[in-house]
C-alpha cells in the first residue's frame, strides 16, 4: 500500500487508514462543503510526526490538509480525494508560560481557552478570544489569525505571536520571529504564516505574547438602541471618544429574538439593536461612563452600567450563545465583513436592504468596535446545499463592504468558500505576488490546496 513507507515512518497509532475513523477528521463547522475522501490521518503527538508526513507526501505528490479543532467555517479544513489529513489536535503540551517575560511557548493543539485558564494561574491572560474558544486550537487561530471579543483592545491573533515552527511542505523545519516585543532583522515571515490557512507550512510551536489580567473586574455598559443605525453610530462615537473599550458587540433585533425564544432573555418591543460595551483596566469606570454617554447621545433607550461581574458575565454568555441561538432557526452561512468603522451605519443599512430585497432572513452579530460584521444567513435546514437566492445576496453583501473601503473576511478566513471573490478584493499584481510566494515554498503545491489563494 502506498501509507506503508509512512506507517514505518512513524510510531505506532499514529496513522489511521480505517474509513470510519477516518471520516471524524473530515468535517468542519461549515457541513456545506462535500469533502473528498483521505487516503488516511496522521494524528501527530510530536514535531517530528508531521516531519515524518510531509516529507512522504512531497515524495508521493500527496496533498496536506491541517486540521486543529475543525471549528473553521469556510471550509478550510476539507479533505481533497486521495489527500493525508494532518491533525495537530494532540499536540497539547504548554511547553512553557513565563511570567518575567510575559510568554508561553505552546504546541499547536493547545486549546485557547486551555491557555487563557493557565495564563491566569499567573496573573495573566491570552488575549484573542474567539467565541469558539473552548474548541478551537491555538495552531488553528494562528492560520486564520483568528478574532474575538476582547480584540477591540488587544488586537487580533497577529497582535500576540511572537514567533513560530512550522513544518513546510518538503519536511524541513523553519523557525520565524522571536522572544522578544520589538524585532525587525529578515522578512517578517511569522507575519507571513499568520492567517495563511494551512497553505505555507504546518505551525508545531508558537511563541504566545501574554498580557496582565485586569486587577479589577471590568465595568459593563449594555444600551438598546430603537435602531440598528443608531447602536453603530454609537459604536462609532465610542471608538472617537477615546473611552479605549475592552469589548463592543452590537446584535440586532433579529439576534435578539433568537435568543429570546432560546434563553429568554426579556427582549423589549421596542428594542431593534443592543450594543454590549466593557471597560477594563484602573480608569474602567471613567471609560464606562464615557460610552454610556456616547449611547445616550446616540439615541439609546436604555443604558444600565453595571461593575457586577456575575451580570458582565451572564451578558457575555448571551453575547456568545448567539450563533447557537441563531442555528437553531436554520442552516446557516455565517459571513464576515469588516468595514472601516466609521462605516458601520452605512454596512448595516446595506445588510438590512440586501436582506429584504431577498426576502431572507439575516440576523448580524458584530464584534462592533472592529468594524467587523457576521451577518448570518438563515434557510432551509432540508436543503442539501447553500441555495443560489443566499449566494446572490451574500455576493452583494461582500461587494458592498469592499464598496466601502472594506475586506470579505475580518477573521474567518477564505478557505473553500470564498475563492470566487479574492480577485475583487486582491487585484491581479496582489494575486500574482500571493501565488510566487506559494510557489517558493511549497512548489509542488501540496499543501491544503485548492483553500485561501
Ligand atoms: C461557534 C463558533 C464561533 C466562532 N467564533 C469565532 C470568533 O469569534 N472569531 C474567529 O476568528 N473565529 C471564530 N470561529 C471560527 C473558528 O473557530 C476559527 O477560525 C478558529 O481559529 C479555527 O481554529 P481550529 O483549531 O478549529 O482550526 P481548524 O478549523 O481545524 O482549521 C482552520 C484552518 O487552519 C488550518 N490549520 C489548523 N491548524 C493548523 C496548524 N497547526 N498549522 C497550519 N494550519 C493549520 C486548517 O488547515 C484550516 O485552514 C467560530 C466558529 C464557531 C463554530
């Protein structure tokens, strides 16, 4: 069989040929891409598993997909016929969390929160923060540079990899960055392998950048809003007023009804938006105040500021059940624009007149401060596959964000799903750079191909 050479490349359970088994490796969140069938997985537990997997795949010609959590909604993690599965789930080692320097070195399959939890322990914390936190691995949002609540504040994935490992394409081993905050000797190639979805190499260790908890719990500002306009123009004026939000996550009504029929959450009549705010840090009281007012100003019905961190954190817990919420009223496409914030009226007004013109429902979560929208498009839970009528108004909704000096994916990423539209957002000298860059490392175009470019 073609596997023998790697089977006696690796320990032994570490390659699974068996079809049943081999199958839980090949879905991800997003169940609308059919995937292909693998020729087997290797479930790595060390560095030198996936050297071992990619140098018989460079000598087979076989293609490699990544797979950390599989939580990725785009489709990139779908096998391609004939493929070897590469899952990094096991490598869950903290190999070091260093308090002096404000680091930790980890293995790819360390999940998220795992080490937010660890970090604590030590009177620091791991910013980003996806919602799928408790699922998804730190080598996952590493190659979809992935987002979060706390972003607003913290930055993106980017903001805290110092340096990384990553396997490439022809088993050898390439290490980027650094330990330190400031470094600028080479190309910035840890930049080039964040958000790069598996296309490059395989990520096998991270250099995290920690940061200090906050002392004190943080002070929560929650405003609904008789318009969705009216909640991003105070998202807007939030951002101006220097107030520094820690979180800002709008929901519309839509939102708010599915997970009112869900949890019950009292949703008021009146109430067509609500916008979540959150100060940390010594000044969080000053900061909370200063976005009551911006909401105030805005046009809020009601504001309530609250430093009851067990209310924070039932706000929150809403704030991140609504996806669950929402699935429950369909199938769902969840897209992710990100417009220049001072766009954010303007994106919603669009969305909403997209949404009735297809006659569809979309209800749109946003981690607001960034500017970045999912709006989440709802239909038949019996149909095999996303229907022409949702493409069209999700083509419509991409083209309006990038109308709007915007981008087709703030955190998501391109993987399957979103190909067709990288020509509009990148152009043609873009593209070619993208693709020369492919080419040099991974010339026999191995790795997870047919995702991202
Ligand atoms: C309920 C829900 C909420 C979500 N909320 C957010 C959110 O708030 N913000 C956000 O950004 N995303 C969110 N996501 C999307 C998803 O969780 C993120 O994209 C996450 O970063 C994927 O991590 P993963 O470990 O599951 O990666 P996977 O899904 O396994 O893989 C994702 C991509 O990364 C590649 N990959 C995985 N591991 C490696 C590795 N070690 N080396 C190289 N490539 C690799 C894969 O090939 C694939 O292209 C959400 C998803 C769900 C289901």
């Amino acid at each position: 069989m073609i596997t023998d050479d790697l089977l006696s490349a690796l320990p032994p359970g570490r390659l699974v040929t068996d079809p049943d088994q081999v199958a839980a490796y090949c879905h991800d969140e997003h169940s609308y891409v059919t995937p292909g069938r693998p020729l087997a997985v290797v479930v790595a537990h060390e560095r030198e598993d996936v050297v071992a997997a990619l140098r018989w795949a460079s000598a087979n010609k076989v293609a490699v997909i990544p797979r950390g959590g599989g939580t990725g909604i785009v489709g990139g993690t779908a096998p391609v016929d004939g493929c070897l599965v590469v899952s990094l789930a096991r490598m869950t080692a903290i190999r070091e969390l260093n308090p002096e320097d404000e680091i930790a070195v980890v293995e790819p399959g360390v999940l998220n929160a795992d080490l937010d939890r660890a970090a604590r322990e030590h009177g620091l914390m791991y910013a980003p923060d996806p919602s799928s936190y408790e699922t998804c691995t730190i080598g996952g949002n590493i190659a979809t540079n992935a987002g979060g609540l706390r972003c607003v504040k913290y930055g993106v994935t980017r903001e805290s990899v110092l340096g990384l490992e990553a396997v490439l394409a022809d088993g050898s081993v390439l290490r980027t960055g650094r330990r330190t905050l400031k470094g600028v000797v080479g190309y910035d190639l840890t930049a080039l392998m964040i958000g790069s979805e598996g296309t490059l190499g395989v990520v096998t260790e991270a250099t995290l950048r920690l940061r200090p908890a906050p002392r004190k719990p943080p002070v929560t500002v929650a405003a609904e809003f008789p318009t969705v306009r009216r909640a991003a123009e105070a998202v807007w004026a939030i951002v101006r007023s220097g107030a520094g939000p820690s979180l800002l996550e709008l929901m519309d009504r839509a939102t708010l009804e599915a997970l009112d029929r869900w949890r019950n959450i009292g949703l008021e009549a009146g109430t067509a938006a609500m916008l979540l705010c959150q100060a940390d840090g010594a000044d969080a009281k000053d900061a909370a105040d200063e976005m009551a007012r911006c909401c105030h100003a805005a046009g809020a019905a009601l504001v309530a500021v609250s430093e009851d961190e067990e209310e924070a954190a039932q706000l929150l817990a809403v704030r991140r059940a609504a996806f669950n919420a929402i699935s429950r009223l369909g199938s769902c496409l969840i897209e992710d624009v990100c417009v220049p914030r001072s766009k954010l009226p303007e994106m919603f007004d669009s969305v909403a007149e997209i949404a009735a013109r297809h006659g569809l429902p979309v209800p749109t979560v946003a981690h607001a401060g960034d500017g970045n929208l999912h709006p989440v498009f709802v239909f038949d839970r019996e149909l095999p596959e996303i229907p022409a009528e949702v493409w069209a108004a999700a083509d419509e909704v991409f083209r309006a964000a990038l109308a709007l000096g915007g981008t087709l994916t703030g955190e998501h990423g391109v993987g399957t799903l979103k190909r067709h539209w990288l020509g509009a957002e990148l152009g043609a000298e873009s593209l070619a750079a993208h693709l020369a860059i492919k080419r040099a490392l991974d010339p026999l175009g191995i790795l997870n191909p047919g995702k991202a470019i």
